[in-house]
C-alpha cells in the first residue's frame, strides 16, 4: 500500500513537471489571427500573451470601428488559444494521472 502511494506521488511530479514543461512550450506556439478584410491583425501565444498587433491605417481614424475590430479578432485568437492551451495541458495530465475507476476526468 505504502509503496503504491510512493508511486503515485512519483507520478504526480513527473506528470506536474510535465504540465509546466508544457506551458513553458505553449509560450512558443504562436496563434496568428486578422479580420475578415485584413485590416486587423494581432499574434498571441498558446498561452494568451498578445506578441504583436497590426492595425491598417484606415482604421486610425475611427476609435469605434478601431475598438469593434480589435475585440473581434483578439477574442476569436483567444479562443483558438485557449483550444490549443486546454487540449495540450489536459493530454499531458491524462498520462499521468493513475487510472482510478470511475474517475475518467478527461473522455
């Protein structure tokens, strides 16, 4: 009994380093998004830390339209992000929790 617990234990680290290796990957995963005329671009990572906007210089003259394509592309960006941010950390905490009846956290 004790030993099994001592194995689990030793598998949750591994499985937390895994997770944070992971993140720390995530930083590197770049989503690039723009609206639908290209007037807006922006580029985040996996982890959703925006790295760059670009903005066309027809929209600088308008702070509304500006601000409607701004949150319209940052939250589509953020939501591919987010897929990509939940698919990986969950993939790499499903291999390392212990397969425990009934506990299927993850289908």
């Amino acid at each position: 009994m004790f030993g099994d617990m001592m194995n689990m234990m030793g598998k949750l680290k591994e499985t937390q380093k895994k997770v944070e290796e992971t993140k720390k990957r995530l930083d590197t995963v770049l989503i690039d998004e723009k609206s639908n005329d290209g007037k807006v671009k922006v580029t985040l990572t996996a982890n959703r830390i925006i790295k760059s906007i670009s903005i066309s210089d027809d929209l600088l003259t308008d702070n509304d339209e500006l601000e409607d394509y701004l949150i319209v592309t940052l939250n589509k960006a953020i939501e591919k992000a987010t897929k990509i941010n939940e698919t990986e950390l969950a993939a790499v905490a499903k291999e390392g929790l212990p397969n425990i009846p009934g506990l299927d956290m993850f289908k």
